[in-house]
C-alpha cells in the first residue's frame, strides 16, 4: 500500500523479518472525511499534504512549526494545524497516520500509539518500522496510478512515470470498460512520423473501436491498434484509389450512429487542405457530435524537417500556404497568384507537385523572378524523405528528372538558401 520515503533511513529491525517474506497488501484508502493525523510540517508532510487533501480526508496537523506551504494549507482551511509537538493519544481516532518529524524518539512513540489502536501509519525515518507504505502515485485521464517495488523509491518512481507518460501519450492503452462513452474524432495525425501525432490525438486513437485512415496519415500507428480495431482504409493516394468523401462520410456516421468510438485519422491537420469540415459538417447534419485534434501541418513541419525555416529574420517576414491541386488557369482554382508573385515572404505549395510547371510559368509571368529558389521535399518526416532543390526556371525539368512523387511539400523563396541543404 505504501512505499518508504527516499530520505528514510531503515535501520534493521529483527522483529520484522517475518513480514519482510510477505509483499505489502495493495489497496486504495478512501479517506473522505475520515480523519487522518500528520506528525511534523516539513518537507515529507509538504509533499503528501496535497494528496491527502485532494482524497477529501479531515487531516490534522501537529506540529509546531511548518514550512511556508503547509502553513498556506492551513490558512486556507484544507487541514487544521496543532501547533505543538506530538503527545500521547494524538493518533486516537484516526484512520491513518503520517508520522514525519525530526524527532526520532518521538516518532517511535507515535508508531508505538498506532500499532496499539490499530491505526495505519506511514514512517519518514524508519520504513521497517511502519505498517504502511506510500506508493509512487501518478494520474493520468481518471487513472490513478500506484506503484511498491519494495524499498527503492527511486525505481518506483521510474515505473510510475513511464506507465503515466504511456497513458498520457496513448502508447499505453487504458481503455473505458464501465461507462464508457462513444466518440467521434477527426484527429490530425501530423506529417508523416508517427512521433509527431500530438498525445491527445494518440490517446484517442489507443480507445478507438474504428479508424478511418487516410495513406498520409501515420500509418505505422496502425500496427499498434489492438485487433478488435476495424481498420477502413481512406487511401487518399494521390491520382490513384481512393474513397469518395461522401462514402468516408457515411462510414462515420454508420459507425457513430452504431455506438461505437470513431477516429478518422488524417495527414497533417484536419482542417489544412483536409476536408475536415466536410467531415464536421456531414456529422453535424446527423446529429453527431466530434472532437477535432489538430495536427502539425506539413506546410511548416515538412520545410523544417529538411533544414528550411519558413521564416527568417531578415530574409522573410511572412509565409502563404496554398493548394497547387489545380493549375493556376483552371477556373476551378482561388488561388490569385498574380498577387503571390507580388509578396516577398516565403511561399508554401501543398499537392503541387502535379502543376508546378504551370505554377512556375504563372509566377515568372507575374512578376517572380525566374532564379528564386525553391525546394520539393518528398515523403517529408519519414525515412524516405528527400529534398531535391531547384528555381522557378528549372523546376518542371527538375521533377521530371528527378522522378518527383507526391506527397511532396514545394517551398519558394529566399528561405531555401538558409540552413543546411539535407
């Protein structure tokens, strides 16, 4: 149940080697509004105070000083201090004890009284002594987390936090069993490397009952979905296979409407380039409510990855993200390019890759000039990216021989020439 403080020294206690054969009896006290006594006011009751107050336990301090902390807990009302030392009967009553002062003999006596009234009480000075130990706790999403390895703190708390961070992060599953609640999330997975997912959108993704994937969202996450997880490949594979918006948006309206936990996983950020609000919009007209995760966009994530800063002091003031799906003289595209050509900050060309000879022709013929830098970072973020550099003159001829793929992120302008060329 508990776990001795690192400070603690344990001297041998002979009497005890009977119980050192047995492990300590986990269990988890539920303390509101019992009372519980805490014998000294320095830096050990400092630390487990605020655990104790947020249990809803009546606690009484005594002690006859404290440090700055608890005397502010005190002033606030969230434990009532006895300014005084330790005197026999003090732990009568109580459900629980903390015993922490700087007085040994004191301390021994204060056992003594709660192993007389069969109260449980926690050791600062003497961990053998105790009938109770305090684990290293951690929370994470309603999980409280409690670990014992015996007498190394230091490795429980080791334990403690790599099973917290794995909550956090979502690399350790803890999924809902009792009352649990369906959801539907468009969760932006980032651009590519399954490190870059943010925690909240991963923790999702680990209480998922079905993902809807997109080919540019981080696939390798998949492989660590449990195999009750139904999987609905979006493709999205650019000029290839791919699945209608308006069937990807029935599919998550089928499976909300079922009860069931939806992620649709997406590349980068669900509303840059993402059709994320079509995808809101069509579960809004359902009744269905979502959660939207944003996600690192590839427009400044990918040019970062390849040694390139969108911005620069002195060089570029300003950056404009565009989609390059559509030439610039289709009369489907909103894109005023004639007023891009005009801007001297950085320009950022998503799913170009395609037109970008047009691109290119379009910026000369406004006004850029033909030797403006311009990079085309393909697969950005994961192990097979690449950054192949050109200029606004040579990039159609570049991509041909080069042999070019989407995805790739474009990036013109002086930026290009800072950083190392990777």
């Amino acid at each position: 149940m508990a776990e001795p403080d690192e400070q603690a020294t344990s001297p041998a206690h002979p009497q005890h080697d009977a119980r050192e054969e047995h492990p300590a009896y986990p269990v988890g006290l539920r303390l509101a509004g019992r009372r519980v006594v805490v014998l000294g006011g320095g830096q050990v009751a400092q630390r487990r105070l605020p655990a104790l107050i947020a249990a809803g336990a009546d606690i009484t301090l005594i002690s006859p000083s404290a440090t700055p902390s608890v005397e502010a807990m005190a002033e606030t009302g969230e434990i009532t201090w006895t300014r005084r030392r330790y005197q026999d009967g003090d732990i009568a009553d109580a459900w629980y004890a903390l015993v922490a002062t700087s007085d040994h003999v004191a301390n021994e006596t204060a056992s003594a009284e709660a192993e007389r009234t069969k109260t449980w009480c926690v050791r600062s000075d003497d961990a053998e002594a105790a009938t109770a130990w305090t684990p290293a706790t951690g929370r994470s999403e309603g999980v409280t987390v409690a670990v014992l390895t015996g007498r190394d703190p230091r490795r429980s708390a080791a334990v403690r936090d790599a099973i917290v961070e794995g909550l956090r992060d979502g690399s350790l599953a803890a999924p809902h069993s009792r009352d649990r609640r369906p959801f539907v999330a468009l969760v932006g997975g980032g651009p590519g490397d399954p490190d870059l997912i943010t925690v909240r959108g991963r923790r999702l993704l680990a209480e998922a009952d079905v993902v809807i994937a997109d080919r540019l969202g981080p696939r390798d996450l998949l492989d660590e979905l449990p195999p009750h997880v139904e999987v609905i490949d979006a493709a999205k594979i650019p000029y290839g296979r791919f699945m209608a918006q308006e069937a990807i948006n029935n599919a998550l309206v089928e499976h909300a409407k079922a009860g069931r936990s939806v992620v649709r996983l997406k590349g980068g950020d669900p509303f840059v380039f993402g059709r994320g609000m079509e995808e809101a919009q069509a579960l809004a007209e359902a009744g269905i409510a979502c959660t939207v995760v944003p996600g690192i966009s590839s427009s400044i994530s990918v040019p970062g990855a390849a040694g390139i800063p969108v911005t620069h002091r002195g060089v570029a003031h300003e950056f404009t993200v565009v989609s390059g799906h559509v030439a610039p003289d289709d009369p489907r595209s909103l894109v005023d390019w004639k007023s891009l050509a005009k801007l001297t900050g950085t320009l950022v060309i998503l799913m170009g890759v395609d037109k970008i000879g047009a691109i290119a022709e379009a910026l000369i013929a406004h006004g850029k000039a033909p030797d403006t830098p311009l990079a085309l970072v393909q697969e950005g973020t994961t192990a097979a990216q690449r950054r192949v550099d050109a200029t606004l003159a040579t990039v159609a001829e570049t991509v041909r021989a080069q042999d070019v793929r989407p995805p790739a992120v474009i990036v013109v302008g002086d930026v290009v020439a800072e950083g190392p060329h990777k």
